[in-house]
C-alpha cells in the first residue's frame, strides 16, 4: 500500500522488527517538565549494560488502528492504551503509524519495580522498532540522523527515554556546557571531556522495597509545577552541570561522588517539600546511606550511590583492584536491608 502524507511518500505492509534497549540511571537529575515533555533543567545519565528491554513489534497492514501488548507472556490491556495515545501523539512524524494492528511483546531483563527505568528501556525499545519501521516504509536515513530521531521518539513516550539510544554519558536538556545539547533529544557527552576513571563503573541496585511506589514519575514532575523551591532546583541543576563537566575531566572522585549523592538526596528532598508531600525512602535506603559513608569515611574506598524516585539504592563504584573489597562489604553489611536479599548487578563500560 502506498500512500503521500505531507511530502513525503511511503509505502507500509505486514511487518515484524525486534530491537533491544538498556535502561540509564541520571547523575544529574531530570525532574520537573514543561508541555511536550519539556525539561525543566538538563540532566546526564550512565546507560547501563545488562538491564534492558527486549521488545518485538508486529505490525499488521490494515485499515484499523489497534494495539495489543505483551509484558513476559502476559497481555498488559493498560499499557496497550497507554500505547496507542503514544502512536497517535507522533503521527505528526510517523504518518504512516495509525495505518494497521500493533502486536507488541516486550521482557525486561531485570525485575519490575526494581528501580530501574524501565519507562526509559521500554519507550527506547519501542522507538528503535518505529524506526527500523519507518526505514522500510519511507527510506533510510544517516546513522546520526536516525539515532536523533529515535531519541526524538523516545522522549515523547518517557523523557528519560531519550537518553537510554546512546552508550557511555549522554545529556539531555539544553545547557551551555554540551555543545549541540538540545530540550528535544539527548546527545552523548563529549568523549574527550572523560577521564579514564569513569569509564568502567559498576551499578549495583539494592532491592530495598520491590513493590510499586506510591506516586508515579509522572505525578511526581507534576508536583514540581508548586514546589516553592522548584526555580531554585532548575538553577542548581544548572550549576551542578558546570561543576561536574570538570570532575568529568579531572577524574575528581571525591567531588563527583558528593555532587551525585547531593543530587540524588536534593531528588527526594523536592518530593519531601512538594504538596501533597512524598517520603520515597524506606528505613532501610536510610540505613545503606548511611552504612556507604560510615565505610567510604573508616576504608577510604571509593564507594557511592544515587537513587531514582523511589527507595532502591544505586550503588556506584569504579571497576578496579579496589572493586572486590567493595563487593564483599556490600554482601556482608548491605543486602541485609534489602527486602529478599535482592540485588541487580550492571555496569557502565565505554
């Protein structure tokens, strides 16, 4: 079947692609959008390694638009509706995308509610099989080109998406210390700018609380649009960019850990000073903190975590002689706050 939308011309049939997309973990947090998933201040992530989303999509030519989704076998009638208004919110840049069925069949390699993103593997997924759609359908583009929009995509779906296209350190949010920096996909940080130090890092999530957190992302970048302390965070954010741009060159890990730490407390801190007000820490993420400070403080070693919008703890430290120390302290004094001896071990390697 061959159709004209606009200018451009494409020709759709029955179809069935399969791409793969890690989850990332923000340093510097994005929290807080404005309409078209906007950011409100820029943010850089890690893109982990191991934990991702495998997703196939089937796509049936037809005359009606429908979508059917699959999450490990079982079929997710909610997220199939939160699909469909996704699809029909960039026809603007797929015309061809309400043109036929959707099956779509999707497995995380790592557990649900484990936090880890994956909104942003998930929509990353679904974005890299768009594509490799669209090239059938309307023609191929430039590597570069179509790693921007696939990142494009992505952000309209989950804007940390947009970051989770790229390997290594990857920006998102337009500020004046990445060049090319844009609102509207993310970019890779400037490889030249990193120091060997943080080019091998593991992330290692503590599974303090498996179940579903009590406020979504979505509600929680919503509370922002209040929060009396909200201008003064996009500014920090801004700040903290510039003071990490030179950890990242240096190889500063003492400041780049307190400045990630800083980041994620100030995280929960919005949500404690939002109305209505959240508490995503459970006792035992307070616990964790404060056991990696007393052992970084006593050992020196270099050991730090971050935490996403809930009560799982990121654990950060380089991949190095020092590494095995690191591990068997975690074994031994940490995973007994965890709620099953739950852990997921990742790493960021570029």
């Amino acid at each position: 079947m061959t159709e004209f939308s606009g200018n451009t011309y494409f020709k759709i049939s029955s179809q069935k692609v399969a791409q793969s997309c890690p989850s990332n973990i923000a340093l510097i947090k994005y929290w807080g959008k404005y309409a078209g998933q906007i950011p409100a201040n820029p943010s850089i992530s890690y893109t982990l390694s191991n934990c991702k989303t495998n997703t196939e999509l089937e796509f049936i030519a037809e005359d009606k638009f429908s979508v059917q989704t699959f999450l490990a076998g079982k079929e997710e009638v909610k997220f199939a509706s939160k699909i469909e208004k996704y699809f029909k919110s960039i026809e603007e840049y797929l015309p061809w995308i309400l043109k036929g069925k959707y099956i779509i069949r999707t497995e995380n390699t790592f557990p649900h509610s484990s936090g880890i993103a994956s909104s942003a593997s998930g929509f990353g997924a679904v974005a890299k099989c768009l594509m490799a759609l669209d090239e059938i359908f309307s023609g191929s583009l430039d590597c570069d080109t179509k790693l921007r929009k696939e990142s494009f995509l992505a952000r309209l779906g989950s804007g940390s998406a947009c970051r989770s296209l790229y390997d290594g350190l990857v920006v998102w949010g337009e500020t004046r210390e990445v060049a090319g920096s844009s609102d509207l996909y993310a970019v890779p940080y400037p490889d030249s700018d990193i120091h060997d130090v943080f080019r091998n890092f593991n992330d290692w999530v503590l599974l303090i609380h498996e179940g579903e957190k009590s406020v979504s992302s979505t509600v929680g970048h919503s509370l922002m649009n209040t929060n009396p302390y909200a201008e003064r965070r996009f500014q920090e954010a801004h700040e903290n960019f510039s003071t990490l741009k030179r950890i990242l060159k240096t190889g500063d890990l003492t400041a780049f850990f307190q400045l990630v730490e800083h980041e994620a407390l100030t995280l929960h801190a919005m949500m404690m000073m939002s109305e209505p007000a959240f508490i995503l820490m459970k006792s035992g993420t307070l616990n964790v903190i404060n056991k990696i400070w007393e052992f970084r403080k006593e050992t020196g070693l270099p050991l730090s975590f971050t935490l996403d919008a809930g009560a799982n703890v990121h654990l950060l430290f380089p991949a190095n002689k020092q590494e095995d120390r690191i591990k068997e302290f975690i074994v031994k004094e940490l995973l007994q706050f965890t709620q099953n001896n739950g852990v997921v071990k990742d790493v960021m390697n570029f």
